[in-house]
C-alpha cells in the first residue's frame, strides 16, 4: 500500500489539556488507516494514546467527522493534504491589533484593555512592541481567569475552528509559569520583578520586544483569511463564573513564506 505520512503539530497547548498533536494517514485508492495520537502533557509524548481508524473513504467520513473533527470541514482537511512541510506567516489586517469579536453580544470587548500607551509596529521580521498596557476589565486580583486562544479560518463564507488552540484554567498561575505559552508570548516581556494577576486599574509595564508569528505546519494547507479568537472567563472564589466574560480577536492573513 503506498503510504502518505502527515504530521501536524499545534502550535502549543496547555500542559494539562488532553491534546491531539499528531495523525498519520497511510492511504490507497479506496481505504485510509488514520493513527490520532492523543497526549495529555505538550511536552511527554512518551504517554501517547493513539486511536486507529481503518475506513472506506466515501462511506466513513461523516462519522470520522462528527467524532473526532465535529467543528472542522472534513474535506478541508483531507483534501488539503500535502507532501512535506510548509512555513507560514500570520500577517494581523489592523494596525491597533485588537478588535471586539464578532457573534458574541454579551461579551466584553477591547475596551477590557487600554492600549493608549502601547505601541505596535510591524516589519518582515514580526510585530514590535513596547509600553504600558492597563486593564479595564472589571476583575479582581484573587479570580480564577481562563482563557481559550482558537485559530479560525474563513471558508464558504463562515468562520470555521481549525485544529489551533490553547487552553489556560488558570491564565494568572501561567502567567508565572516559565514553561507555559502565556509567559513566552507575553508575560517574560513584563518590566517587573514580580507578575501580579490582572486586576482593574492594573499597569503592566514592557520592554521593547518582537513577536514572530510564523509557524511549521505539515499536511495542511493553510493559506487564506484567519483569525485568533481570545475569550476570557473570571471565576470568583467559590469558582463561580462572572457574568463579564470577554472576547477579542486579531483578523489577518496566512501566507506561505
């Protein structure tokens, strides 16, 4: 059987979440044998749970949809598959970054954070900032905040999920975390010896850095329009959620580089 290997890689995830970081699809003309390997720590793969499929192509792709892509267009997936591994470049369409996501009504905004004395500037190399962010978001230092980061694509004129995501239960504990996502995109960027958890009227204050969002992807084709969908949950201290939930998002574009 002539054998097409794909590898795909999230960019991060959580390191408690239970993630797929890796399917291998060996196919023919009528059959495909799909290997889902499933890990519940980013960077231990040597505890892999991997689930096999062996189905007809036409017959089984609804099930194979519904139970393991329920939010993805299947044929995106299959029918994008390619030889070798690509390099891609997130490229943010507006110049402030940040804009309210669309079809949440009753989420806050970006008026959550005040960005006045933040700036951003863009080059080849990546986005550049520097200055001080404060949050207006009506929490308080001792909530829980979650967060859930979600690449979505744009196709047949709906934004769909992708399989990009990271999830944090505890957005401040990760914030201190050296190992997590959250302090290596942002938090290591902070001018201050010790990370406070956000609160109303708190100041961060960064240094200049640069934010490279380019990325390795194997088997997918993922060029198009996209955006990085960031919602956010407070918990008060009986880990009952806060009717103030927010949600901002970073429309742009993927090329291939």
């Amino acid at each position: 059987m002539p054998k097409l290997g794909i590898e795909f890689r999230y960019m991060d995830v959580h390191r408690h979440a239970r993630a797929l970081h890796k399917y291998v699809i060996n196919t023919n003309d009528k059959l495909f044998r799909v290997e889902l390997h499933f890990s519940t720590a980013a960077s231990d793969r040597a505890n892999d749970e991997i689930i096999y499929f062996s189905m007809n192509c036409i017959s089984s792709l609804d099930r194979f949809k519904q139970r393991i892509f329920p939010e993805t267009d299947l044929a995106t997936v299959f029918n994008s598959i390619q030889r070798g591994e690509a390099l891609y470049r997130f490229i943010p369409e507006d110049v402030d970054l940040f804009r309210d996501c669309q079809g949440h009504k009753n989420f806050r905004g970006s008026e959550s954070i005040d960005l006045r004395h933040f700036s951003l500037s863009y080059s080849d190399e990546g986005i550049h900032a520097k200055g001080t962010v404060e949050i207006l978001w009506d929490v308080e230092e001792h909530d829980r905040i979650s967060m859930h980061c979600e690449l979505k694509k744009y196709f047949r004129g709906t934004w769909q999920s992708t399989m990009f995501s990271v999830l944090s239960s505890d957005f401040c504990k990760d914030m201190k975390d050296t190992t997590s996502f959250v302090y290596d995109v942002w938090t290591k960027h902070i001018m201050s010896e010790e990370i406070h958890c956000p609160a109303k009227g708190r100041k961060y204050d960064h240094e200049t850095f640069s934010l490279n969002i380019d990325f390795n992807v194997s088997g997918i084709h993922m060029e198009g329009r996209h955006k990085i969908v960031l919602i956010f949950r407070a918990y008060d201290q009986m880990n009952r959620e806060k009717p103030n939930a927010a949600c901002i998002e970073v429309p742009g574009d993927i090329i291939k580089v």
